[in-house]
C-alpha cells in the first residue's frame, strides 16, 4: 500500500479469504468421462505475467505453471521443489543440489544453468524485479556441475532457501530463442500446469503437466477469468460458471451458506494493517502519539462488525500464528480510550490533533469500511 500518513504496524486483522464453493457446481467440472475444469473468478487481473511482477493475482497465476528451487507447505515450513537440498558450505556460501529429470514445459532440460541464468537476471538492478529483495544479499551464482549450484552473499543470509520460492526459475534457451516479449506473451515453466491461452486483462487457461516431477494434478484444466464487478463473480457462482469467486464480500459469504453450498473462511499470511510515514515532521514523529493511536482502535469491533468474525487479530506482531518468527509470548495492545487520552496529553496534544489519512480502495475486503471505522474511533481520543 501506499500510504502517506496512517496509523499503527502493530494494528488491527488477518483477512478471512472465503472461497465460496457451491455443491451445485458439478456440470462445470466436465463429464465424469471427461475433463476435469476448474474456473476461477478474479477481481483484479495482471496486465502481465513477467517473472517478477509481484501482484496477489499475477503470484497466484505464475505459481501454476511455474516455481522456484524452494516452497513453503501449508505451515510455512521451508521444503523442497527445484531444489532436492541445500547446505551451507560456510558463512557466506550456499550450495543447492537440484532436482534431475525435470523438463521446462518447452522440453528444454532444467539444470543448473537455468538457476545461473534466472538468478544473474533477477540481481540484474537494471531490469525490474519486484521480489529481488527475497534474495538481496546473494552477489554471485556458481555452476558446480549439471545439478549443484554455489550462492555467494555479501554477508551471513539465513533466509536464502526461505526466500528462494519467490524467484521463479525461467528456460533459458527459450528466453534468448523467442526474446523477452515473446516469452511474457507465451510464458514457460517446470510447474504442474503449462499454458494454454493468456489474454491479459481477460482469461488465462492452463492445462495439467502430465510430466510434472511431483506427479500429474487432479484438475485438468484450471481457467482464471476476469470479472472486475462484484455482482458478475457472485452471479457467475450461482450459476456454477465458476467454482472459486475471489473478494467477494462478509455479507455475501454469510448469504451463500446453504444446503447446497459450503463458506469456507481460511486464513492467510498476511494481515490487514495500518503504518505510520515518518519521513515528514510532524506530531506521529512522537512515540506518545503513535502509542495513544494504538490504544485508540478497537479491534474487536472492526473484527466482529466489519469482518462478521471471519478472520483474527494479529498478537502485537506482523506474523500470523502458524508462520515462521511467530512469538507466542506476545499480545496485541488493549483498547482503552482514556489511556489513548493521557498519552496524547503527555505528548503536548490535550487539545486534540489532526492527520491525513489515506487508504486504498477495493484493495482488500472492507478496506473502505475498516477506514471510516478507525476514522470514528479515534475522533473519540481528539484525532
């Protein structure tokens, strides 16, 4: 988000992602005989599917078909894909065996110079990459021999194989044969799906890998399709012409729970949070202030008014329970009007201040609403 004056990092929910899936959708999946489809309804769609574009929805396209020498599993736990293994060699050294047998959906071979060739343009400053920061710290890849690369650092890097399922491995021969455009508008991997049709800004259609090394996927075909409207995703749910509809609203998924369809509200990695600029001078320099916002939000309002209960609070910490750097010992900050008060006080604001406050709009579920609640409650306090 981009944000100019907002409020505390230590705020407010993890969204609930409800995908709301019909019983009455079993036409759509083809006949027994026949195969497999799914279709997906998305609100947001990339306008490309470059490597390192790092949209929600671009992310959630390019892992289909293509993936990194890492992955995480459900828990957040770091395990293999490209990459069968990896060790540290010494503090700044990295060495990854890969996985052999593997075949770019092109028929070019995987091997470790396709990891060169991918990591050399993605630490490339000159060329965009959004997630090069999820590898910052590598300056050099070596080849070792056909399945085992080296990874320099410029200091002690933990995180490389954590942060290694972000960069997506692409074919190299391929790349340099067709070019760069050619390769964004007929996309390439070693994933479970291989592309079919990408029209950018309307659909993406895959079709499983048979060869894919972690064996073939269930599903035949999967369809992303892009229907900006609300009510066109929620309409195309009930007719079963989409089995997923994604950001559809609280209020809708509280409606679509029936005999014949099921809500189910999972909780993601990432939570829905405010943040403070302070590059510009102003009262939210001020440690008291930003303490008094914090007291001033009542969280479990929002939760239960906005969100209808599905979601959580986050525990005084970016990291949601479940993932890595996740501390138990710590707690989310009370809501407590008069507290807020003293501590605005104590900070030389007893007569009240005034912020600007900016959000984004449709970017997630209630942004709008959490807005002119958080709005309300700190008015409370003199804000």
């Amino acid at each position: 988000m981009i944000a100019r004056q907002k409020l505390s990092p230590l705020l407010v929910l993890v969204l609930a992602a409800a995908f709301l899936t019909p019983g009455t959708a079993a036409p759509a999946w083809g006949a027994p005989s026949g195969p497999r489809t799914l279709t997906i309804g998305m609100g947001s769609f990339p306008s490309n599917l470059s490597p390192g574009h790092a949209g929600n929805a671009s992310l959630m396209m390019l892992f289909q078909f293509s993936e990194g020498l890492t992955r995480h599993d459900p828990s957040g736990r770091v395990i293999p894909a490209l990459a069968e293994s990896w060790r540290l060699i010494d503090d700044t050294t990295w060495e990854f065996k890969l996985r052999k047998g593997v075949k770019f959906h092109n028929g070019e071979p995987f091997t470790a110079q396709a990891v060169k060739f991918t990591y050399d343009r993605t630490l490339d400053t000159r060329r965009p990459y959004s997630r090069r920061s999820r590898v910052g710290f590598v300056t050099a890849v070596e080849v070792v021999d056909d399945y085992t690369v080296r990874m320099k650092t410029s200091a002690p890097f933990p995180l490389l194989a954590f942060g290694s399922y972000a960069i997506v491995i692409e074919p190299p021969g391929y790349v340099r044969q067709v070019g760069d455009e050619e390769a964004l508008r007929k996309p390439v991997g070693t994933g479970p799906y291989r592309v079919v049709e990408w029209v950018p800004d309307r659909h993406l259609v895959l079709e499983a890998n048979r060869e894919y090394w972690d064996g073939r996927p269930k599903i035949d075909r999967v369809i992303f399709r892009h229907m900006p409207d609300a009510s066109t995703r929620l309409g195309a749910l009930r007719a079963a012409e989409v089995q997923i509809a994604d950001k559809l609203t609280i209020d809708v998924a509280r409606t679509m729970e029936t005999a014949t369809t099921t809500v189910k509200s999972v909780n993601i990695a990432a939570g829905l949070v405010n943040t403070y600029n302070l590059r510009e001078p102003g009262p939210l320099q001020n440690l008291k202030v930003r303490q008094a916002i914090d007291h001033a939000i009542d969280r479990k309002i929002i939760l239960q008014g906005i969100y209808r209960g599905y979601g959580a609070m986050l525990d005084g910490q970016l990291t949601v329970k479940g993932s890595i750097g996740y501390n138990p010992k710590l707690q989310a900050t009370p809501y407590d009007v008069e507290k807020a008060k003293k501590l605005l006080a104590e900070a030389g604001y007893a007569g009240g201040l005034s912020l600007n406050y900016v959000v984004p709009l449709n970017y997630q579920i209630g942004d709008h609403e959490i807005a002119l609640a958080t709005e309300a409650q700190l008015k409370k306090v003199g804000i």
